[in-house]
C-alpha cells in the first residue's frame, strides 16, 4: 500500500507546531512527531489538516482503531479535504474494511482525480478482494501520473503477479528495491539479466523471509546450468538445507566476508532473470533433499511417541503452524503478520474431525509456547526444542504425513519436499498464491484454505476438519512405509 499520510507537508492553524509535527514526521521521527501533532491539536482540536495527518501518523504506527477516530472527525468537519479521505482510506484498508476503504478512496478522488496515493491505494483494495483486472485501472493510473513513484509500480506489480501475469510483474516488481519501506539489499555489481555467464561468478543473495529464499531456491540449478560460478549468500539457518539441495559451487551465511564476485542477484528477482511464467515454474513436485541420518533419528524417535501413547499401528500424524514471524522491524511485514496468524486453539475442530491424529508442533518464535496447553482434545507433541536449523525441521516433516500451516516459511519446508500441505491464507492473501484457486503451480502438494471474510478463520477451519475426515481414510505413506 502507498504511503501513509497524503501531502502531510501542507498545513492551516498554527504554523510553528504544525509545521514542526509534519517536519518530524517526513523526516521519520514518529514518536516526536505524535507529541508535537498533540501540542498542535492541544491549540487547535478542530483543525481537519492536523487531525487527517495525525491519523495519518497513528495508521503508520499501527494504531488503526485510533486513527480511525481522528480521520473520521477530520473528514467530517472537511469533506472537501481529499487527504483526510485517503488517509482514512490507508486506516480502514489495513482494518480489513476494504468495502470502507474503497468507498473512502473514491470520495478523495471526487474531490482530486488525481490523487495519486488514493488511485493507487484503491487498487490495493480491489486486489484484496480479489478484483484485479478493475485494480489495474487504477494502478496504471496512478504509474502514469506519477511515473517515478516506486510504491504506485510495487502497487502494480503485486496486481499483476496476483493475477498471474507474470512476465509484466515481475518486470515492474523491480521497483521494490526503491519504496522507502523496504530496505535495500546493499549488494553491488551489475545485476544478472538471464544471459550465460561462463567464466565469471554469480552472487545469489538473501531476500525477505526464510520462506521466500525456500520458495526462489528452486531457480538455483537453472542459474548454475547457465555455465557460470554460483554463490548463494544466505541466513545459517538455512545454509545447510539448501546447499544440500540446490548443488552451488560455494555457500556463504550473512556473517561471513562477502566473496568475490562479477555479478549478483536477489533471490526474488531469479524468475524474472530466467523468463519464468506460470507454466515454467520449475519442480513443483519438490526439490528439497532431506538429511537421511536425520530423517531415520526422528523416524525412531515418532515411533518411540507412538509406543508411549499406546499406538499399535502408526497414527496420523499432522505437523501444525499457527503463527507466523511478527517481523517488528519491518512495518508493512508486521501489519500481515496480524492478518496471517492466529492461535492454537483456533485449529482444536482439527482435533474433534480426526481423534486417532496425533499432532505435532512445528511452531517457533512466542507463539510456541501454546503448545503447552493444547486444546481439550488434541494430542499434541512438541519437539521444537530439538529444531536448530531448517535442516532439522525438514527431517521431521519428512517423517509426518502432512503439514497444516499457515502462511509461513514451515509451509515452504513442507510442500518443497512434496509432503501434503494445507495452507490457512489470509484474505488478503499474497501475491504468490494467485486469487480464486486451491491449487498452487508452485507446489504440487499444496492446498490452500483462503478466509472468505477478513480476519475470520471459521470457515477455512472448517473445510479443514471435513478434509482431514476423507485424507485419515486414505492409507498413508510416512513413517510406516518408511
């Protein structure tokens, strides 16, 4: 989404506080500038201009149900004040009130058809809820009337990926590196664009999450086929896996000295670099090669469980991700965040549908301590404690039948390696899923369990639990034919 306060530089009321609130704000001092916009607000509490860029400022510190507050009082004492309208916009969009939003967008635009922000951001709505081809209008709006705006062509690049046109997004997904929310990756050199490199050394670098760099290894072996020397720079905790996976002439983590090299790319940019469309989406049956020492300790180790809990024969066995990574860092990764994760206790009709299952945590980070008190009803197992590395967790899904996740890089883990996975997705859900499908062309295994109303998991819960009921009837290929 573009931006969070529209043209927060112009200002009415009292010039000095004004003045030096907007001041801290664009220089982004948020803390200071929330104190000096209430000083503002102190002298002049009706003033709309202080109030749409105070709500502004609360919508970017995430503060929606408050910003809400102050944009609806700024719009009702201006209705002719297009900023406050697209501010209240950016708060009921990422409130999840998309209808709202929009409706909000299209009154700024009545007052400033031009409004960039507000065409752009309008887009973002649309594409929420799944109506792309009408976001596009929009989009390319927006690009065309400010064609030097990274976020209007991220917008639109995120459209069009969603909507499965490749070829143009990915090109117009090179503009991340510019948005001012999204930190440049710092890596120097000429970028790859695809061409054989014999002789000379490629520099494939980290992007994102885990999840993204497990998801992009898999265009490692077709940059290495292009001739050249291939280096992939990546976080420890992955290192092991995909170097074991993807076969690159040297592995180096984010704390090692960087290696020479005569070009580079991040990992997100490889499908563009290598002319991927939906249809050339390489080994989406899997490409992950699990560690066989590994896989055969946590093969004895689920069978050891299975003796203690009084198991004859092998139990179901369902490995379970209910939160992602808050990511607090990163402003715009924190806000999905909310929207991706939810509780253990939300996935207990899981339980209820398969009461032979046995259950096993796969979740880290603060949310993992849930798992000490399961759902009435669930058996739930936790090894996490033994999980050190992505290598290790890989071995464990190797050794389980499925994986129920949400949004998140254990998902990836899964579903490259071709173990079943079903995701819970947002409604928002991201670009990389494609709207109106269950099906993934990135991930053969995968299937995916879409909200139908924001922030509301009910009813993908629910297809769960009645799937779950045929996948238990189904004979099971894990650790017993292991």
């Amino acid at each position: 989404m573009t931006g969070d306060t529209a043209n927060a530089a112009h200002f009415p009321g009292d010039p000095t506080l004004h003045l030096k609130a907007t001041e801290l704000q664009l220089a982004g001092q948020c803390e200071e500038a929330a104190s000096a916009y209430q000083r503002a607000l102190s002298s002049s509490p009706n003033d709309p201009r202080i109030l749409s860029n105070y709500g502004g400022l609360l919508a970017a510190k995430g503060s929606f149900d408050q910003a809400f507050i102050f944009l609806s009082r700024a719009v009702s004492l201006a209705p002719d004040l297009a900023d406050a309208w697209c501010n209240l916009g950016n708060a009921l969009q990422q409130m999840q009130r998309y209808d709202d939003a929009i409706a909000a967008y299209a009154r700024c635009l009545r007052q400033n058809p031009e409004h960039t922000m507000a065409l752009s951001n309008l887009g973002v709505a649309l594409d929420a809820k799944g109506e792309h081809a009408a976001a596009q209008n929009f989009h390319r709006v927006a690009v065309r009337l400010a064609p030097d705006n990274p976020e209007n062509h991220t917008n639109h690049a995120l459209s069009l990926l969603a909507a499965g046109d490749y070829p143009a997004g990915l090109e117009e997904y090179e503009w991340r590196w510019r948005v001012r929310t999204t930190e440049h990756h710092g890596i120097s050199g000429p970028t790859w664009d695809g061409a054989n490199f014999e002789g000379r050394t490629l520099l494939i670098h980290t992007e994102g999450g885990f999840g993204d760099m497990l998801q992009f290894a898999r265009f490692i072996p077709l940059a290495k086929a292009r001739r050249g020397r291939v280096i992939i720079r990546l976080r420890p905790e992955l290192a092991t896996l995909i170097e074991r996976s993807t076969k690159p002439d040297l592995v180096v983590t984010e704390s090692d000295p960087l290696p020479d090299y005569d070009i580079q790319i991040p990992a997100l940019s490889l499908p563009l670099a290598l002319g991927t469309t939906l249809e050339t989406i390489p080994f989406p049956d899997g490409y992950l090669i699990i560690d066989p020492d590994k896989a055969a300790r946590w093969r004895e180790k689920l069978r050891a469980d299975d003796t203690r809990l009084g198991f004859i024969s092998p139990p179901l066995r369902i490995g379970l991700v209910w939160a992602g990574a808050p990511h607090r860092g990163v402003r715009d990764a924190a806000f999905v965040d909310r929207r991706r994760s939810t509780s253990l206790r939300t996935l207990a009709p899981l339980a209820a549908a398969v009461p032979h299952a046995v259950f096993y945590s796969l979740q880290i980070g603060e949310a993992a301590s849930q798992a000490k008190s399961p759902p009435p009803g669930m058996s739930l197992i936790d090894h996490t404690a033994l999980l050190h590395s992505f290598d290790d967790t890989a071995a464990l899904i190797s050794q389980l039948d499925m994986v129920i996740a949400v949004d998140t890089s254990t998902a990836h883990v899964a579903a490259a390696q071709g173990k079943p996975t079903w995701m819970l997705s947002r409604y928002d859900q991201c670009w990389r899923w494609l709207s109106g499908r269950i099906d993934s062309p990135w991930y053969a295994s995968l299937r995916l369990y879409q909200q139908e109303t924001p922030l509301d998991w009910s009813a993908p819960i629910q297809k769960i639990a009645s799937n779950l009921k045929i996948f238990s009837r189904k004979p099971q290929t894990g650790i017993a034919a292991a």
